[in-house]
C-alpha cells in the first residue's frame, strides 16, 4: 500500500471510531516524541477544529528538551494538558523494584522474586514463550541475583496518572501513538481497538500498523516540527523516559547525554545505577567494565 493510500485508510479509522463512539470520550496519551506528534496532526487533519485533550505525563525523568517542546505547543493549543505522577522515582523504585531488560522479562523476574519457579516462568527460561529468556540473563533466576526487580516503573508513572486523570474528567478512551514495529510486547496486539472486558473501548491505537517509513513520510509532506532531539547532533530514534534500562539504544542514548546533556547524564546514572552497574558488569546492553565518569 502507497502512502498515500495508507493514510486515506487511517484518515478513516480515526473517522469512524470517533463518530461511533463520541469524541468527548477520547484524550490523546501525548508524549512530545516522534510517534504522538504525528498523531496529533493526524487527528487534526481528520477532525479539523477537535477539542480532543492532549495529556503529557511529566514523570521527572522526561527529557529537558521534550518538556520544553510540550509546553512550547502547550503555549498555542490549550487542549495539550499537563499531569505529574504522585511518586517520587527513586522512592518508587527502591520500594517497588528495578525495570531490566524488558517489561516482559521484569514481570517473570519479579514473579520469581515473588513467589519462586511456577509454570509461567519455567516457560519462559526453557523457552516455551514468544520471546524467551536470555541465557546471557537466566542466572538472575537464582539466588546469585539479588536486586529487586519490577515491571511496575510505567505504571506508576504514566499509567496511574494518566487513569486517575482520565476519571476526573470522563475522558475514557485513550489514543496513543503506538506502532507494533517498535517491537517487545507490542508486536503481539493485533487490533487497534482494545476493548475491556465488557467490551467498552478502553484504548485506540491508530498507527498500531503504519512503518516507520510512512511515518516519515507524513512528518515530511506535512512539514511537521519535531522535538530537536530527533535532530542532529542528537539523532535520537526515541525518546521516552531518558536514560530506561528497556531501551535497545541505551548505550548511544547514555553517549550522546554525556557528551551534549551532561547533567541529564547525571540523573540518569544515579537513578538507574543498580541497573547500569549490572549492565555493565555482564556486558549487556551497556559495554562491559566501561562506564563514562562524571562527577555524578
């Protein structure tokens, strides 16, 4: 499918879910990068004059750069809206546990930590499962590996917010810029509408299937104006929560903050360090015995 083509395709998903459902009921999980952007032009490409809200989770670990792109956009459309989480990072995470490798793989982790070697996560470290575990990461299911670990990093951050935010203001439908090629988990969800268990839509993904390449392509024909750490020197691919142990490019990631975001570079080195200092010590994910010094 041309280009073209693909967006008259979703240009009439979008139409059709909101007139069936009601566009009072939406808000846009809007998170400065790449991917919401080019829905919020979507969106208003589709529904031109939409009052749709475009909600920003200002986690404390967002990019200096994101935040001030959001409330650049924030200062000429007063639909883009503003929310923080009531925990603090470091807290949460000490008390919840550590993100590692994965979300899938801290979930199974933090089951075993939990509650010990069950049927779910003897499937995953024999690899009955989509996306087994690492042999380079099977001794953390054991009694060699002590630091406490958690998927629940997302949830208290943006989910919370973004569900407590969401009763306030009767605004149950979420939309978000999710593709399945950014891989993980979210190469298993098949439709673009997630319904509930009474069959109420909860969740509305309308790129869920679009390529990067089309993405681009949009951003270019529409003339559309990212954050500048898409941009060079950054080049960033994502952005996201800085410095996340899920994130594939960590070690550019961390590379580029030191060189170009040195205090960014700090916060991230001291917030995720337990995961770092692991990282590093087995040579996944962030080189092996190299870490960059900073007075952090």
């Amino acid at each position: 499918m041309d280009n073209e083509l693909t967006l008259f395709d979703r240009l009439n998903v979008i139409r059709d879910v909101v007139k069936k459902y009601g566009e009072d009921k939406f808000y846009i999980s809007f998170s400065g990068g790449k991917d919401s952007t080019v829905l919020h032009h979507l969106i208003d490409e589709v529904l031109p004059g939409n009052r749709i809200p475009r909600v920003y989770a200002d986690t404390g670990i967002e990019y200096n750069d994101v935040k001030a792109y959001v409330k650049e956009l924030q200062a000429t459309d007063d639909r883009i809206e503003i929310i923080k989480p009531s925990v603090n990072i470091k807290q949460m995470l000490e008390r919840d546990g550590y993100p590692f490798k994965s979300k899938e793989h801290s979930l199974f982790l933090s089951v075993y930590q939990n509650s010990g070697i069950g049927l779910t996560v003897n499937r995953y470290l024999n690899g009955d499962c989509r996306h087994p575990c690492p042999k380079v990461l099977k001794y953390q299911f054991s009694n060699e590996f002590n630091l406490k670990i958690s998927d629940k990093c997302c949830k208290r951050l943006k989910k919370e917010p973004f569900k407590k935010w969401s009763k306030e203001n009767g605004k149950t439908i979420a939309m978000t810029g999710m593709m399945a090629s950014e891989g993980g988990l979210r190469e298993s969800i098949q439709n673009c509408i997630i319904t509930d268990k009474d069959g109420k839509l909860k969740k509305f993904h309308p790129l869920l299937k679009v390529s990067e390449e089309w993405e681009n392509w949009y951003i270019e024909s529409r003339n559309i104006k990212l954050c500048k750490l898409y941009y060079s020197p950054y080049n960033f691919k994502r952005t996201g929560c800085k410095g996340c142990p899920y994130a594939l490019g960590l070690q550019y990631q961390l590379e580029v903050m030191y060189t170009l975001l040195p205090n960014e570079y700090r916060q991230c080195e001291l917030i995720w360090k337990p995961v770092y200092d692991e990282y590093r010590r087995i040579g996944y994910r962030l080189k092996k015995n190299i870490q960059t010094k900073l007075d952090v």
